[in-house]
C-alpha cells in the first residue's frame, strides 16, 4: 500500500530537517566533494548533536564537532515532503553564479530561502516550483531540475561563452513509509579526437604552451616563462577549463635570415579540424586582438630575452578559453575547439613596419598592402577540449 507523504507545510529552515535522506549517486571521484570550507561560510547541517557517521550518511562534511555542507551541489529529501537544496559556488570552475540558478518551475517559494558568500540554500514543497510527479508500484517519484544561466557571446560565424553550466536532475521517492534521494548531473560524452598539423610552402607550425616552467631559473612572474614547455603529439587533445588560459604560439621553422618578420593575419577556432568549417570564433583580426570578443586576447611579446634564436620568426598570445554554443537553443555544445591562424612573412626594409598597429587609430595602409602582397600559409592545432576542473 502507497502512503502518500504529508500535504507540504512551510518551508524549514536548515539544518534542522527532519529525518533527511542523503542522496543516491553513482561512484565518483571523491575529490569533487570536498570539505575545505572557512569557518564563517559554513552551512550547518543536519541536528546540533547529530554523529559523524550520520553527517556522512546525508553527504555533509563533519569535523570533529559539527556538520556542514560540502563545496558540491547537495539534495536532500524529508518525511514531511520537502526537497532541501544547497549548492556551493565551487561546484563548477569557472564558479557558478548563485543568482544564476533556476528550478522546473517559478513561484514565491522556487528562490533560495538564505545564502552566503559560498552558498545558496534551497528548501520548497516537492508538490511546487515544477516539479514533476510519477508513480510507479509502491513508489511516488518527485522529480525536479536545477540549472545554472550563463553569458553567451555572439560573433558574425559562431556564438560562445565562457560562464560555468550546470545541470542537476533530482528526485525525492517516497516508499511507504521510507524516503529516498535521486541525483543524476549531467555530463557530456567526450571522445578523444586525434591531433591535426597543417604545413604549408613556407614551414610554419602552431603550437600550445603548457604553461609551466621547468627551466632552472625561470622567472615564474613573467609570461616568457609560460612559453618555456610545449605540449607534445601525446598530449593531444589538451584539456582546459572555461576561462583557462591558453598559451599560443605560431613560429617560421627552418630559416635563419633575422630579416624576416612572421605575421599574423586572422587567428580563430571552429569545433572541426578544417579551418573553413562553421561556427567559428575569431580571437585575432588583422594580428590585433578581436575587439568584441568581452575577454580581450593578450599578445605577447618576443623580444631579445626571450631564449630563442630569432625573436621576429615567433608570434605568441593567449586567450580564455571557451565553448560555442548552439546558434538556435543557446545550449553549449562542448565540443573540441582547433585553433587556426592565417600567416605571412614579411621582409623588414626602410619605410616598412611588419608590426600590427593594435593601438592605433589610423592604420599603416601602406604595411598592410605590403603584408598582404606576401604568400599566406594557414597553420591549425591539435584539438582543445572543455574538462571538468581538478581539485
């Protein structure tokens, strides 16, 4: 016999819940939840006397003396039918917008009931905010979404963004007399593609900097340090979060005339290894950084110092990284991103400047229909892939 739960009453504020249930999740890495938090962020949680081993049991973090809430998204379930939620910014990295955050449903008890710093606490009736109700035998199933919003950049050939998205599928199952948590994140599938190289008649090769400096001496403050290791072949493809940093750099192999300048033309990414596909990105125009993309490109500078032969056959800059979106429902694709420049030579002379004019107002006409004159070779990286954060 079903014994529907309890008509909801008002919502309870935490830690108090009565009886809650500790979620049902599938084994992960237990590095993702974790109970680093500052004594003035922390969300208490479960009865004031409550044991370490039943902290444990509802997914909270015990220290020695009191129980609280981890940096993860935890979901909880009452006798008195409530869903209990409290999600921790430090879910996701980039960190997740705790304003952001939306259920199934809307209505005066769908916000969050209190927050920090750090945390959002979401406490509703499992009957309210969209929730949706299944039956099977000897089972009510109570089963709500949360979702995270986040900012979408729109180019000329693609759209992206670099915000955290987070999606949460929950259940509270109510079995006579007993209450259980569901939880299921959603992940995408992720299939390791192969490295991809592209050479043209001049000899010119993209490639991304680690970002570590392994050196004896290297001076870590400085960006020529982030360029002093490279990913190799093996590597491929790399894993970066939103908003990484990506270390670019495109060089002239094979020539030793300190006469000839390598120039950038059009840097950009597509989620396919041919540079023509669509959507794509640009990150840099006319060698100068995408003026509408919100996180500017830095370029970086290839001077006498910088522990290479021919400072002018190098041209360096970094980006944040990213994912497109889709152009009809919005929704992040978290594909593979190739990235792709188009190149010159250029050949210093009297009168000529090989260098963009980034800071400019009037541009070097004259340089740049020069440039242009000049052969162009499209060089490609291996593939960049969005990942979960290490912690």
């Amino acid at each position: 016999i079903v014994s529907p739960p309890r008509p909801p009453g008002h919502p309870q504020y935490p830690p108090v819940p009565p009886y809650p249930q500790g979620p049902k999740v599938p084994p992960k890495d237990p590095t993702v939840h974790s109970c680093d938090v500052e004594d003035s962020q922390k969300v208490p949680c479960g009865n004031s006397d409550i044991t370490a081993a039943a902290c444990d049991a509802i997914s909270c973090c015990f220290d020695g003396r009191h129980c609280y809430y981890g940096k993860a998204v935890t979901v909880q379930c009452t006798k008195d039918a409530q869903f209990i939620v409290v999600v921790a910014k430090d879910a996701t990295l980039p960190n997740l917008d705790l304003e952001s955050i939306s259920l199934l449903g809307t209505g005066p008890r769908c916000a969050f009931v209190d927050s920090n710093a750090d945390f959002a606490i979401y406490q509703f009736p499992v009957t309210q905010c969209g929730t949706v109700v299944k039956e099977e035998t000897g089972v009510l199933i109570y089963e709500n979404r949360m979702s995270s919003s986040y900012e979408v950049g729109v180019g000329p050939r693609g759209a992206i963004t670099r915000d955290s998205h987070y999606d949460l599928l929950f259940q509270c199952r109510y079995i006579g007399t007993a209450v259980e948590t569901v939880v299921a994140e959603v992940l995408p599938l992720q299939d390791p593609p192969l490295p991809v190289s592209a050479l043209g008649p001049i000899t010119v090769e993209l490639r991304l900097a680690n970002g570590q400096c392994y050196s004896k001496g290297c001076n870590e403050g400085k960006l020529d340090a982030a360029y002093s290791s490279f990913y190799t072949d093996a590597d491929y493809p790399v894993t970066k979060v939103l908003r990484d940093p990506v270390y670019v750099e495109v060089r002239l192999l094979e020539k030793t005339d300190p006469n000839l300048v390598l120039t950038l033309g059009r840097c950009w990414t597509t989620t396919d290894p041919n540079p023509h596909s669509l959507p794509q990105w640009d990150i840099l125009i006319n060698g100068c950084p995408y003026r509408d993309d919100r996180y500017l490109s830095t370029l970086v500078p290839v001077g006498p110092f910088s522990g290479v032969d021919f400072p002018t056959h190098y041209r360096r800059f970094i980006f944040k990284m990213f994912t497109f979106v889709d152009p009809t429902s919005l929704v992040p694709q978290k594909e593979k991103v190739y990235i792709h420049c188009s190149t010159a030579v250029c050949t210093v002379i009297p009168g000529r400047s090989c260098e963009p004019s980034c800071f400019r107002k009037k541009r070097n006409v004259r340089a740049v229909d020069q440039k242009q004159a000049q052969p162009n070779v499209v060089v490609s990286s291996g593939p960049v892939i969005m990942g979960a954060p290490s912690q």
